[in-house]
C-alpha cells in the first residue's frame, strides 16, 4: 500500500479527515477510510497539491471527483458494517471505490467511460486495495451476475430510480442515489422491504447526469 505511506501526504490527509468531523461526520469507520485512501492518486498530477481540498476536482472527460464531504455523507449513510456486498454506479476517479473497499467485504463498480475506467483501475491497484470489481458498461444497468447488494451508491443524477438497481437490491439493501432534473436534484436513501420500497429525501444536491438505458441519454 505505497500510496497511503508517502510521508508529504500524510499530514494533509489527517487534517481532510479532522474537516469532516468538524463538519459532523461521526462514523469511526467512515473517517478510517478516508485516513487510509490516498486521493492524490486519484486526480491529475497538475493538481495533485489540491487533492486534500474539500472541493470538487476536475478528472478529465467532463467528470469530477467529488468533494470528499459529499462521499463522507453518502458513506455515512448508508451504516455499512464491512461485511456487505456493494454496487457503485458510476467508478469515475475510482477514490469512491477505495473509501468502499474499507468498509465493505466486497465492491462492484461499472463505468461507462473506457479513458476514466483504465485510469481508476491503475489508480485503485496503486492504492493496494483488493477486494474491488470493475466493469465497463451501462450502470443503470446495475451488474446482475453479482446480485443481491447490500447497498448501491450511484454516482450521478438520474430522472428517476433504474428499476434494474432496485431489483439488485438485496431486502433491507440500501441505496443512495441523487434525483432530479439535470440542474438540481435531491439526495435520496431507498430502503428495500420484501417487494416494496421507502424513499427518504436527505438533502438538495448538485450532480452530473445519469447516463445510460434507464437514466438520460447521452
């Protein structure tokens, strides 16, 4: 695990993980694995100084890397245990997937965009994680072959839930998905009880659309 060991990093890395309990993130668990993943890795090398900000970062192919209060909010959630099956929707930098491979047994991630998929596959290896999966393809799509999930996280905004992801839902699975039009969209939890769903609007949020068969087309 080189990544998280490089010494220049480590100190702005505590100080990330100190923002986020300022800023009411009192998952142990969740706060662990944001002192465990090197973001750095996870952004272009001309930013790389920036990587411990609490903002949105550029990544190429008109994708960003979220703030890491926005995925500290999702993570902390969804409660995990680090016994579950997880599906992320939308792998883009790949940071998201490390931060789950510390709190998850198990992490399956689909990207639509071959450029970012290679670039986060390199990224997660240097990252010395190995319980992750990834797979280029439609996310709304879900990845059926490695259904139930405990929880689904999907990356961007859709118009409406992929029926396909809450069919891949495990009963009592979790998932945390942003909602809306393609300017403003709301932050929702979806609990799965037997054939039937609860939906909790948690906060206003910001995305980039959903794209594929089952959220808007490209």
């Amino acid at each position: 695990m080189a990544g998280p060991l490089i010494p220049e990093f480590r100190g702005v890395r505590r100080r990330l993980v100190e923002t986020l309990q300022a800023n009411g993130i009192r998952d142990l668990a969740v706060l662990r694995a944001f002192e465990l993943t090197p973001r750095h890795l996870f952004v272009p090398t001309g930013i790389r100084h920036r990587a411990y900000e609490d903002s949105a970062l550029p990544i190429g192919s008109g994708q960003t890397i979220s703030q890491p209060s926005v995925h500290a909010r999702y993570l902390q959630l969804l409660e995990l245990s680090g016994h579950e099956k997880v599906l992320e929707v939308g792998t883009g930098s790949g940071y998201q997937t490390v931060l789950l491979s510390h709190l998850a047994a198990q992490v399956f991630s689909v990207e639509r965009v071959p450029e970012l998929l290679e670039r986060a596959r390199l990224a997660i290896a240097d990252s010395g994680v190995r319980n992750v999966s990834l797979r280029l393809g439609d996310g709304t799509l879900g990845w059926k072959e490695h259904a139930p999930y405990d929880a689904i996280l999907v990356s961007a905004a859709a118009p409406d839930i992929p029926g396909p992801l809450v069919d891949q839902l495990a009963d009592g699975g979790r998932l945390i998905i942003p909602l809306g039009d393609m300017q403003e969209q709301m932050l929702v939890l979806v609990t799965r009880r037997g054939s039937a769903t609860e939906r909790r609007d948690i906060a206003p949020v910001r995305f980039v659309p959903l794209l594929g068969t089952h959220g808007w087309s490209g």
